[in-house]
C-alpha cells in the first residue's frame, strides 16, 4: 500500500505541473506561479489530494535549489565570480544587515523580545533563490546587471546560513541544539570543527580542479551516457552530503563544485544531463511549498496574516531600494532588484525549525512565520511581474528625461538611427566607403559606452519629427533604421513618410511578421536581421557538401530572389495564416522545381582556375556583370 501511495502521491504532483504550467504561461503569469497555485489547489486548503507528506516532499525537493546552484556554478567561470567579489560582500552583506536590523526593529516595535525581533529578521532576511532565479532566467534578465546584482545577494544569503545557523545558539543562551540543525561535529571542539570545514572545502576545490577531469574523461570513455548521467547526480549528492556532514549549507558547496567545473570540456554534457533533473525537482518544491501554506491559520486571524505579509514586503522592499540607490544603482535596476527579493526563503523554513527548537521562537510564532514566508513566496512572480510590466515601463514617461543632444552633422546624405550590433555595422560599412552618417540612438547608457570607444553617436526619440530634421533629414537621401523596438519602429516610419517622404528607408526587421508590417506600410528596403547570416551558412554548407564555390552562390542567389519574392507576396495577406500556409507550400516546391532544374555548369572561364582566384568582384553572383549573369544561364 505504500508503494501504491507513493504512485499516486507522484501522479498527483506530476499531473499538477502538467496541466497547470501550460495554462498560466498562456495566461502571461508564468511557470513558477503556475506552480504554486497548482500546490495550493491540491493542497489540503483546497481539493486535498495532498496532505501531511507536504513537508517531506518540499525537503526532497530542495535538492532541486541544489542541483539549480550547481548548473548556475557551470555557467559562473572564476575569473567572473572574482569580478562579482565586490557585489557579493559589499551588497550581499548589506542586504541581510539591513534588512533583518529593520524588520528587527518593526517586531520589537509589536512589542517582541529583542532575541525573538532578531531571530525573526535574519529569518525574513532571507529571499527565494529557486523562485527569483528561474523567474529572472525565463525574462532572460539573469544576465542583465540587475540581475547579476540579483544573483550576488543570493549567493551571499546562502553563505550568510551557515554563520546565522551559529549565531542563533548563543543568541538561546541555553546550549540547545536541534536535531535538525545539528551535524556529526557537533560534539567536537571548536578548533576541530573549523579545521574539518575547512578540509572539506578545500577537498572539493582540489577534486574539482585535478580529480574530476580524468575521471569525467575514463566514463565519457565508456560512451554510455546513462553512467555519465549518473556520476553527474552521484558528484552532487555526495558533495551534498559532505556539506551537510560538517554543517555547511549544500547550496554553496555544489555552486563551488560547478565553478571549479565551468572551464571542463564536460561542463555542456552535464548541464544537458542535469537540467531535466532540476527542472522537475523545482516543480515539486514550488507545488509542495503552495501545497504547504497553512490557509487554516490564515482564516483564522486573516487580518493578522494579511497584515504582517504586506507590512513584510514593504519593509523589505523600501530597505532594497534604499540599499540599492546607495549602491548607487539607476531606478530601473534599483527596481528591479527591490522586487526580485522582497520575500522570503527556502532556507527560512530551516531556520525557523532551528530556532523553534531552540526555544527563540513560540510555536504560535514559528506558524506564523511560515505562512508570511509561504505566503510572500506565493506573492514573489507577482511582485517580479508588476515591476516589469507597471514600474519599469513608468520610468523612462515618469523620470527625468535626457534632453536630446545638440547635433553638430550637416550636409550628411545618410541617417542611421540604432548603434547596436545591427546598425553600427551599417555606420563602418558606409564610413569605410566615404559615406558618413548621422548617428541617433535613444539608450543613453549604450550612447556614454560608445563614446569612450570613439563613435560619434547623438541621443535622441528619432520618432519626433523635430529631432529628425535636426539630423538633417530635409537633406538627406537615406533614412537607416537599426532600433530593437517593433513598435517604435512603425512609429519612425510613420513620421518619416509624413513629413519626410523623399528619404529612401532602409528598415531592419526582427522576422517575417514584422517585415510584413514595414512592407505593408510602404517600406520597399526591409532586411530580416538573421537573414544573410543564414544564407551565409547555408552557402558555405554546400561547399562542404560538394559543390562549386560558384554553383553554391549561384544557388544562394536564386534563392534569395526567390524568398524575397514570396514574402513580399505573403504580405499582402498578413493576419490570414491560412493563405500564407498555401503561398509558402506552393513557393517551397516551386524553389526546389527551380534549383533542381538549374544544373547549367559555370562558365568556363570560371572553372579553368581556383575559385579563390578570381576577382572579388565575380565571386559575388549578386555584383556579377551583365555579361556573366548571361553566361551563368
């Protein structure tokens, strides 16, 4: 019977994720609020198909964080987290100080003892590792500065455990200890047990540096992958282990692991192994944590609970952003950083055990704890998603603006508005042939930086009609635009056909939809941003393949033609996919009828001496002169 429990008890879960993850994507609230929802409908509050075995599976599958820091490791080179040294002591510090002195001070104004304030805001202190970073990775803003900001407080949270696992027995003054605090040095010395922490760190650093690889090498050596798969799950439960044993937190240990692994060989092949691992281990902890909110203690004094979550959030909120403005952060970043971590953490639940079972928290106390900490944790991708889709928007209408810069190019025939990867090739280009331009972009951080390395690069909204004429667009020829903004995009063109209608556009579009958009809108130059990239490939694959240099251009150039034409004959029927589904089937065998029909050899002249050495200019079938494009068919 036990067995069959156990099934359904999987089923349930599994079933959970399964049907409620797809449709809170769709509804824009993302994964991990569907997964705490799906917790809190199963959950005992709701249709309990879930109960008392709630903690034991959030505590299984904490080995997700685990294995989550332990990728994150993989992706964190040395030399990079010795970069982050500065955010991780100086703002990590900062945060947990700050912000467990303030909701110190707020309990004791509630009247707690000054031990049981303090206990409670290292406890709140803490903020979701599993939740912010999958919420940030899915936004794709781990890698952005706020996030990397983000990610250096966490990472200190998690080292600041093992001191505030310390801390909290002198704070009971009784020498207590809880068995689950509790590790196998515990009845040691002090001097031994730092000396066996200390070892224990610095095993996994020399493994990791002159063990792991030769012995990743003699599996992979093996060339079966389910072994491989299983050293990578056997590497990071001992090292979990070995944590665990000496008393450190486990997170920390196996991010140190997958640092030491970041620059191995094996490091894709163990990401690809363990992500399924994580990716369902973070499942079942963010349903077991929705699963485990105690919605009878929050109906019984709903005021309270309420109450003390919102109070919790603002004053962890206001400390953020304060901390981050004296970090000398800009209100976006600032922002972004406030409400990535204005909740609680896994590691509360462990520290709010500890110190219940040290006497420094009532029992009353330790469950009202656990619904905030449940609670906020539950609030967290709402908090993320109001910040991205209320307060960072407000910023740029709401802050102060940058006036435009004074433009000091005239008599220029050419404007490119975007200096990033897209345009600024456009600018050389053009510079290199005598052609300079008028450069405008409107992301005042990207203009300071490209500044310093010589680009003259003017700020400004080029959709106002007045910036434009003040770059010359009564002048010019050609309107270049390289923006990374869809809609700000149309706006451009709108403005230039206004008021500017003898300016030729030149539009970078980021697919097929939105070059339907610009072409429909009387653009007749649109280029797909991975387009020729793509083509270049392609053409570079045929050779490898077989073929003539020149038959692959030649090739590459009909098809070119060919898709060029089929898009700007989709257009017309944007918004009906259906047409367009019958337009691309009937021109994908058109193309194939043509490219297989066209088996002409290459002109004589072309075949008689390397490919590589003829003119620049004829290699290209798109500069070939007349005369050889007649040759050529």
């Amino acid at each position: 019977m036990q067995l069959d429990a156990f099934l359904l008890g999987a089923f349930i879960y599994l079933a959970a994720a399964v049907i409620s993850v797809p449709i809170a994507t769709r509804l824009g609230l993302g994964s991990v609020l569907g997964y705490l929802i799906a917790g809190i409908l199963i959950g005992p509050a709701a249709l309990g198909l879930v109960g008392s075995e709630g903690q034991d599976v959030l505590h299984f599958a904490e080995f997700g964080v685990i294995v989550m820091l332990f990728l994150i490791g993989l992706e964190v080179q040395p030399s990079k987290l010795w970069t982050l040294r500065k955010p991780i002591l100086g703002l990590g510090g900062l945060q947990v100080v700050g912000t467990a002195a303030a909701l110190a001070l707020a309990a004791m104004a509630f009247g707690t003892g000054w031990k049981t304030a303090l206990t409670i805001g290292l406890i709140l202190a803490m903020s979701s590792t599993a939740i912010v970073l999958q919420s940030l990775a899915e936004r794709r803003q781990l890698k952005t500065s706020g996030g990397q900001a983000v990610f250096s407080v966490l990472l200190f949270q998690d080292i600041a455990v093992i001191p505030i696992l310390a801390l909290l027995p002198v704070l009971a003054m009784n020498g207590a200890a809880s068995a689950h605090g509790e590790s196998m040095l515990s009845s040691l010395p002090a001097w031994q047990q730092a000396l066996i922490v200390f070892a224990a760190v610095a095993l996994i650093v020399l493994a990791g540096r002159y063990l792991m690889r030769p012995f990743f090498r003699l599996i992979a050596m093996t060339g079966l992958r389910e072994i491989f798969v299983a050293l990578a799950l056997a590497l990071v439960v001992g090292i979990t282990l070995l944590m665990e044993t000496v008393g450190l937190s486990p997170a920390l240990g196996t991010f140190l692991a997958g640092v030491l692994l970041a620059e191995s060989e094996y490091r894709h092949e163990l990401e690809m192994d363990l992500e399924p691992f994580k990716g369902l281990l973070l499942a079942v902890f963010f349903i077991a944590v929705g699963a485990g909110i105690d919605f009878k203690l929050v109906a019984s004094a709903p005021a309270l609970i309420i109450g003390a979550v919102l109070a919790f959030v603002l004053i962890k909120l206001g400390v953020l952003y304060a901390i981050a403005r004296l970090a000398r952060m800009k209100p976006p970043r600032a922002s972004l950083f406030s409400f990535s971590l204005a909740q609680g953490g896994e590691f509360a639940f462990v520290l709010i055990s500890f110190a219940a079972g040290l006497g420094l928290l009532a029992v009353a106390e330790a469950n009202l704890l656990v619904a905030i900490v449940a609670l906020s944790m539950a609030l967290a991708p709402l908090l993320m998603m109001i910040d991205s889709r209320i307060i960072q928007p407000r910023f740029e209408s709401l802050g102060p603006k940058r006036e435009a810069d004074r433009i000091d190019q005239t008599g220029l025939q050419a404007i490119i508005l975007g200096h990033g990867r897209f345009g600024m090739t456009v600018g050389r280009v053009l510079a290199a042939n005598g052609s300079k331009a008028t450069v405008l972009d409107h992301d005042a951080e990207q203009i300071d930086a490209l500044r310093r390395f010589g680009f003259k690069v003017f700020y400004g909204d080029a959709s106002r009609e007045d910036l434009l004429e003040a770059a010359g667009a009564a002048d010019a020829k050609i309107l270049v635009i390289a923006i990374d903004d869809r809609e700000k995009t149309m706006q451009i063109v709108e403005t230039a056909q206004r008021n500017f209608p003898h300016l030729e556009i030149f539009a970078r579009a980021f697919d097929r939809p939105h070059a339907y958009a610009l072409l429909n809108a009387g653009v007749a130059h649109v280029y797909r941003e991975v387009f020729d990239s793509s083509l270049a490939m392609a053409e570079d694959a045929l050779v490898a393949l077989g073929q003539h240099p020149y038959e692959a251009a030649h090739a590459l150039r009909l098809f070119r033609k060919h898709d060029e034409a089929l898009m700007r004959r989709a257009a017309r029927h944007a918004g009906d996919i259906d047409t367009i589904i019958d337009i691309s089937r009937a021109a994908q065998t058109e193309i194939e009828r043509v490219l297989s029909g066209d088996q002409s050899p290459p002109p004589e002249f072309l075949l008689d001496r390397p490919w590589g050495t003829v003119p620049e200019a004829q290699q290209d079938p798109r500069s070939m002169t007349e005369q050889e494009e007649k040759a050529a068919s």
